[in-house]
C-alpha cells in the first residue's frame, strides 16, 4: 500500500516537474524500490524488520508530500485527477503513521 502511494506521488511530481518546467527535486525511488523488495522478498519477516521497512516508507512518502506541498505553495497545481489522488494518498499516510506510531494495526474508515 506505501509503495503504490510512493509510486504515485513520484509520477505526479514528475508531470507538474515537466507540467511547469521545473528541475525534478530528488526523491530516491530505487532506493524506496530496493528497500521495499528487500522485505517482500524475505521469507520469514519479523515484526522488527516489517516495522523498519514501514518506517522507511513513510520517510519516503514524507519527502515526496514535502515537494508536492513546496510545489503549491509557489503556485504549481497539478491536475483535478492527481489533486483527488493526491488526496488519498495524504488520508492512507496518515492512517499508516498513525498505526505505526502507536503501533497497532487498525484504525477507524481504513482505505
């Protein structure tokens, strides 16, 4: 769920970037990448390595919300569509570091 909303962030970000012909910032998606096949990849993940790997993530997804919100404030919009996603992806961040941080596994209207 982190990784497809990671993944939609960066192609966002990466169309108001052409959109409005603006440098793309930096936003690490191999690592994201290299990190999120590590655990999918393992056989036996603990809660130890699946917590970190949630972690890493949501730092992820943090630095990309940061760009998106940067971008807006100077006035670089994306689209009606990407705004709806964009929004989707805000309430699932939020409900993954809610659940993270106070280390439970659900939460009230999950998406």
């Amino acid at each position: 769920m982190l990784n497809e909303a990671r993944e939609n962030l960066e192609a966002i970000i990466s169309s108001v970037c052409y959109e409005y012909n603006i440098l793309k910032p930096r936003m690490y998606k191999n690592n994201a990448r290299k990190d999120y096949l590590a655990l999918a990849k393992c056989k036996k993940r603990s809660s130890k390595k699946i917590r970190k790997a949630i972690k890493k993530q949501l730092q992820y997804i943090r630095r990309d919300r940061n760009y998106i919100d940067w971008f807006m404030s100077y006035g670089y919009y994306p689209d009606k569509h990407q705004m709806e996603r964009i929004a989707v992806i805000y309430k699932v961040y939020e409900q993954q570091e809610y659940m993270y941080k106070n280390n439970v596994h659900t939460v009230q209207a999950r998406l």
